[in-house]
C-alpha cells in the first residue's frame, strides 16, 4: 500500500506545508495499459484517514478491488491497514490484514519502538512473536509523509528514507521520492484550497532483497496538506489510477 500505500510529525518548520487531518476516498479503475497487464479490468475503492489525538495520530487505510483476467478468473483484493503513532515519531502500533475472496490470508500486528540514536526494535505478536531490529534512521509512515512535505516546501528533489510501516517481517523499505516543480493547487481538485502542490513519484525498494527494480512505485499530486490527488499505483503487472472522489477536513484536537 502507499500504502500507496502509500502514509508523528514532529514540529514543521515549514507552516505552510504541514499534514491536516482528513479523510479522503478514492475511485479505483485499471490504468490504460500498453498490452503488459496481467488484468483486463479492475474497479474497486481506496481510503485515507489521518484522524490527530493529542498523544498520536491514527491513521486508517483500505484498498479493495474486484479484477478479471485474460483467462476470465476473478480476482477479490482487500488490504486493511490501522496504525497509531507517537507525535514524536518514536512509537508504531500497527495491525495489517489481507483478504483474497473475503477470506482472511495475512494478519500482521506489532509495536514498533525507536531510540534516540534513531534504531529501534519492531514486536510482533502475530502471525506470530517475532523481534526485528531497524536500523538508525529509520522513519513510520506519518512521520515519512511530513518529511516529504518538509522537502518540498524547501525545495529538495529528491530524498530517501527507510520506512516501517508493519506490512510483514520484512516491511522496512528504502523509499526514494522525486519531487518535481511546485505549483498552486487548481480549485479543480478536489477539496483543494490556495495553496502549493507538487507531483511526486516514490519507489519502494526491499532492503533485504537489494533489488534494482522497485517492489513498487506510487506517483501522485501532494498537496501542502498532505492530501493526494491523481494518484497512480504501480505495482509491476498492472496499474491503479485512484481518483480522489471525497474528501474531509477532520478537526484537530484540544489537549
């Protein structure tokens, strides 16, 4: 996922450009294809939700989709993501689930810690007690998308961090975003406001395998509220357009 999936933030030094809670559902639909896809068709749903407590933000991903193939096999696709995360960026509860058919086929869940030198340890507790070490430098998905907008809003063009995010045992990933040129966000967008947007296109890369080839790439407009728009998700054989369809600004808390 950006899991996409694309997903604490600790104190932006860049106001102009920092993640609102909110959110935001997507259409999903088969990119046009050059004849490389391993599917004919695909509909189905993405949601966003970055919801701020006073202690941590939560945040809520499910993608879903409904496929056919060439050979007229239907495939049922449903991926669910919670998380909570310190505001200091140093805490990671995570549970992840995978469906095939409505049948349960993965089911990871944890506590990720991180040290002052930056490392840290993932816990496991399912699908069983398993310890991973992460390495310094290591960053969770909330913080990783405020770094992203941090760079941004600089004016950086490309970064690269290694990301936890609890999706297996071997869920610590390189991921490399290239940062194009700022623009006004269009009135066009939806739930769009004035303000700066920037296209985006992240690689995701397993650390362990040292691949060449990214595991998966996610291209995207981000706006300076954390939102994304025109989103397309890469994932080798075949590609997702997600079509940001709602959109709403959640409250932030009093603490």
């Amino acid at each position: 996922m950006l899991a996409i999936a694309l997903l604490g933030t600790t104190s932006s030094a860049f106001a102009q450009a920092a993640l609102a809670p909110h959110l935001a559902a997507y259409r999903l639909g088969l990119h046009d294809q050059t004849g490389a896809s391993a599917l004919v068709e695909a509909r189905g749903g993405l949601v966003i939700e970055w919801r701020l407590e006073c202690d941590g933000w939560v945040s809520r991903q499910r993608l879903g989709f409904v496929a056919s193939t060439e050979g007229g096999e239907t495939i049922n696709h449903d991926v669910r993501f919670t998380s909570w995360e310190s505001t200091d960026g140093t805490r990671l509860r995570y549970v992840v689930r995978s469906f095939e058919d409505n049948e349960l086929q993965e089911e990871y869940r944890g506590l990720a810690e991180l040290e002052a030198d930056g490392g840290g340890v993932a816990d496991f507790t399912a699908p069983r007690e398993e310890a991973i070490k992460l390495p310094p430098g290591t960053v969770f998905p909330t913080e990783h998308i405020q770094l992203v907008l941090d760079s941004a809003a600089a004016g950086q063009r490309f970064v690269s961090h290694e990301v936890f995010d609890g999706f297996g045992f071997d869920a610590l990933t390189q991921v490399t975003s290239v940062i194009g040129e700022g623009r006004p966000a269009e009135q066009s967008d939806v739930g769009s406001e004035e303000g700066q947007a920037w296209p985006i296109s992240m690689a995701y890369y397993n650390i362990e395998r040292d691949e060449d080839t990214p595991q998966f790439q996610a291209t995207f407009l981000l706006d300076d509220r954390g939102i994304l728009h025109d989103v397309l998700l890469d994932y080798g054989d075949f590609r997702l357009d997600a079509t940001l369809e709602k959109l709403e600004l959640l409250d932030r808390p009093v603490c």
